[in-house]
C-alpha cells in the first residue's frame, strides 16, 4: 500500500582534476620540513589514484568496444542464417507452385 522510494543509480566515482599550478614543489626530502612530507604522500597518493581511475576507464571503453564489435558480429551471422533459410523457403515454396501449375496443365491436357 505504501509508496516506496527507489534510489537512483549513483554516479560513478571521479577524481578531482589535477591542480592547475602547484606551489612549493618539494619532494619527499631534499629541504623539506617535518609536515611536508605528509603533504607530498597525498598528493602522490591522489596522483596515482587518478591514473589508476583513467586506466580503468580506458579498460571498461575498450571492453566496451569489444562488446559491441561482438555483437554487432552476431547479428550479421544471425541475419546471414535467416537469409539463407529464407531462400530454402522460397524456393520450396516455388518448387510447390511448380508443381501445383504442371499438374493443372497435365488435366488440361488430358481433358
């Protein structure tokens, strides 16, 4: 009886944008102080989060294209195969009328 609320499908997960410009670059040591580090980890972190994400989405596309090569290959097969019995059809269909036409004729004749 009561209405209930179905959730929407949620958009997939993204990762932000690499910054624009990137101020105070210092590695993990070489002149870095004691919280830059700290600093540097997550944006290593973000950064090879990001790529993971791009490598991923380059994977399911590809996956994707295949997919549909496939079934794009399916259906010519299907529709080659339903040509071909359409053709046997037709033509036992013909070779019935044949028949069917010569056996008039032959009572024509025979009349």
């Amino acid at each position: 009886e009561k209405t209930v609320p179905i959730p929407e499908k949620l958009n997939e997960w993204a990762p932000r944008p690499p910054p624009e410009f990137v101020r105070d670059v210092m590695g993990s040591s070489a002149g870095a102080g004691s919280g830059e580090f700290h600093v540097y980890r997550h944006l290593r972190r973000r950064e090879y989060q990001r790529q993971d994400f791009m490598d991923a989405m380059a994977e399911k596309q590809r996956l994707d294209e295949e997919f549909q090569k496939k079934l794009e290959r399916n259906k010519m097969i299907a529709e080659e195969q339903t040509a071909k019995r359409r053709r046997k059809r037709q033509k036992l269909k013909e070779k019935k009328l044949q028949a069917k036409k010569n056996k008039l004729e032959q009572k024509k004749q025979e009349k």
